[in-house]
C-alpha cells in the first residue's frame, strides 16, 4: 500500500509528492499521470509556438526518470484513474488496457484543468486547436511548420488568446482576436484592457469586442472561416481560448464537495470533505485574500504553493495551503 497516492503529474501534484517525500523519506509515495508528460511549464507553449523556445522538453521542470531516480517517487505516466472509492481507501486505474485498483492512506487529487470547448460547431475541424497541453502545444507549431497559416484566428481574449495573438503576429500571420466581452484580459479590468488593446492594434492584430463566435466554417473538412453574429471572418487556423474547466468528475462521483467556483472546495490545509483526501492545483478552489470567498485561479504559482503545503502536511507537519490574490503577468 502506497502511503501517498496523487492523482495528476503536473505542477500541484509533482510539488506535493516531491514535498512530502523530501521531508519523509520513509514515505511511499505514488503519483499516476495518465499522460507522458510530468511537471511541465505549459505557459511557456505560445513561446515554443512562436518559435523563442525550439523543443517542447526544454518547458520540462524535471523528467519522470529524475523523480524516480533522484527524488524516490513511483511515478507511472500513461496510468488514468477513472475511479475513487473512498470508503475502501482504493482507487480504480486503467493501465495498457487492463484496469487494476491501488490503496492508499492519503490521496491528493490534482487532476487540474482542461481547456473550455464553447457550445459552437466546427470545434471538430481540421486546423482548430484547443491549447493547455503538450501534446495541444506540439500540434500547433507541427501545423504552423508544416502549412504556415497567413490568416489566424483567436477565440477569446484571455492569457492564452493574447500571447497567441502575439505569437502568430510574430510569425507574420494576420491575426482576429474574437472577445464577446467589453474589453480583453478582464481580470486586469478596463483600464489595462485598453492599452493592451491599443498596443496589439498598433502591432496589426484586429480585435473584435462583444463579438460573439457563432461557428467555426469549413471546407472539406478544414477550418476555413469564423462565423460571428456580425460577419465572417477567411481563416486558415483556428485557436480557441475560450477558458478553462477544472477536472472534477472522478472526485465528485466519490463523494467530494465541489464549491461556488465549481472547483473542488477544501479548507485551509487542503483537504476536502472525505477523510484522508486532499485536493489543490487547478482542480481545486482557493480563498481569495482580497474578497475572502471562494475563488478558482488555476495559474501554476498556487498550483505549486499549494501543492507544497499538502506536501508538508502529508510528511506530519500540518501547512495552510494559504489565500491567493489572482496575481498574473503575460507579455
């Protein structure tokens, strides 16, 4: 039985596991990745996109060998759990096909986030991309490469949508950026919004505020225009940034409590409502120092605070995972 089984590879979960190993050595720790990639700097993909960064491993923080190797952790990339069964302190994993259960003492869920789909058509288009993953961030410059797209477009002006708008400019691509919002960046507010959006006009980029994407076109199966309620837009690619959505399913078929945020909620050290079972990084709520309600912010600073401090807790020093303010850069 692994004394401590994280669900999630990422930064919450690599910073929990490497934490409570580093300060219990006699720990068993196992973290399960149904991925191949493991604490990984997804900010830096519109980067590796726009070509200042040349190979998706140098965003790699640490190898799944190093973890292994240097830091003792059972680390088992390509392994999904599908299944908490809290009661018997088990979880459900499928593995190469085959699925077999492992118990644990303590489980931290850090199954994180995933990119937002919006309720329009033509998501299943050749040449339309959600972008949060490695694998999303790989396609992308494989396609930008391979077929160098003169006419991008963005949908939603958030972090993502303006460093890829960015990116794309860079490479010499016509860029529309399509917010259903007043302004871009809200959680920046008015003020910031439009001197960003100055400057990227100033820099060729269109944006088009409060305009609602209706639909994705295309032509043989390959995107080839946005269709919002004003006009339609050529295009030969398409990212959409429409947001995020926390990971909650397999804890909330467990039993665990979600909060306003729709994130899972936790009190000050993390945990939830079920014993033994913790939950931080994106998947997990946060008290917001400024309100103090309930806040979801899946940004990779209270991913891997956070991730330390159920660490501490998990090695038998008890560690507020403490509030967050939503503090965020980009360029």
């Amino acid at each position: 039985m692994a004394d401590v089984v994280v669900i999630g590879g990422d930064a919450a979960g690599m910073s929990a596991a490497s934490k409570a190993k580093r300060d219990d050595p006699e720990l068993d720790v196992t973290v399960f990745e149904r991925g191949e990639w493991v604490s990984y700097g997804a900010c830096g993909l519109p980067y590796y996109v726009k070509g200042d960064i040349d190979e998706l491993d140098e965003l790699v923080a640490v190898t799944p060998e190093e973890f292994v190797d240097e830091r003792g952790i059972d680390l088992r990339t390509g392994h999904e759990v599908t299944a908490i069964d809290a009661e018997e302190k088990v979880i459900e994993v499928e593995f190469d096909g085959g699925v077999f259960e492992e118990p644990y003492d303590k489980l931290v869920v850090a199954t994180g986030a995933r990119a937002l789909e919006p309720p329009i058509d033509g998501l299943e288009l050749d040449g339309v991309h959600t972008f949060r993953t490695m694998g999303s961030g790989g396609d992308v410059k494989s396609e930008v490469e391979d077929e160098n797209p003169d006419s991008v477009g963005i949908v939603g002006g958030g972090y993502i949508g303006v460093e890829m708008a960015e990116a794309f400019r860079e490479r010499g691509a016509d860029v529309h950026v399509f917010e259903m919002l007043p302004h871009i960046l809200a959680p920046f507010g008015e003020p910031i919004a439009r001197v960003v959006e100055d400057h990227l006009g100033d820099k060729g980029v269109d944006i088009h505020l409060e305009t609602a994407v209706e639909g994705i076109v295309g032509d043989e199966g390959e995107v080839s225009a946005v269709r919002t309620d004003e006009d339609e837009y050529t295009v030969d690619l398409v990212i959409v940034g429409a947001g995020v959505k926390p990971n909650v399913e397999i804890a909330e078929d467990a039993g665990v409590e979600t909060g306003p945020t729709g994130a899972i909620a936790t009190d000050e050290y993390g945990k939830t409502n079920l014993p033994d079972v913790y939950a931080v990084g994106d998947c997990a709520e946060a008290k917001n120092d400024v309100t103090g309600e309930p806040d979801h912010v899946p940004l990779a600073l209270t991913a891997n605070r956070h991730g330390r401090a159920v660490g501490e807790t998990l090695a038998g020093k008890p560690t507020e995972t403490g509030p967050i303010v939503g503090t965020a850069v980009l360029k």
